[in-house]
C-alpha cells in the first residue's frame, strides 16, 4: 500500500504521545478498510469471471445442439404416393 493512500504526507505533525497512537490507530483503521475494499473487488471479479465462463459454456452447448438439430433431416409428412 502506498504512502498516499493512506495520506501519510503531510496529514498531521504531532509531538505528544497521545497524538501519535491515535494517529498510528486511524492510519491502520484505514489500512484494513482499504485491503479490505480490494479483497471484495478481487472476489467480485473472480465470481464474475467464473458467472461469464459458465454462460459461454451453456451457451455454446446451446448452438451445438441447435446446430444438431438443425442438420437432421425432417421426415416427411402424410401421403404423397399416387
């Protein structure tokens, strides 16, 4: 992670101790909630990859057996002899 995303710059110019462990504790706070916002976006895009992979399959599935269905010959229909 870097420095700016967690606004270490020039956020806050402390001396006393106090002053220091509450700033430590916000900056980690805001550490965890960052990791935290990227390991959600991870899992979003992995189940999304894994919804999209399985809606080409059906669908591929789906013209093969269309094309299948397609390609056989239909019977013919009543009594055409004479």
């Amino acid at each position: 992670m870097a420095k700016h995303h967690l606004n270490l710059e020039r956020e806050v110019q402390l001396r006393d101790y106090d002053g220091l462990v509450a700033h430590t504790s916000l900056v980690f706070t805001r550490y965890m909630f960052l990791a935290l916002q990227q390991r959600f976006h991870a899992v979003i895009n992995a189940m999304l990859d894994a919804i999209m992979g399985a809606a080409v399959d059906i669908i591929k599935s789906a013209q093969k057996s269309f094309a299948e269905f397609s390609l056989t010959p239909i019977p013919a229909s009543g009594n055409n002899e004479q």
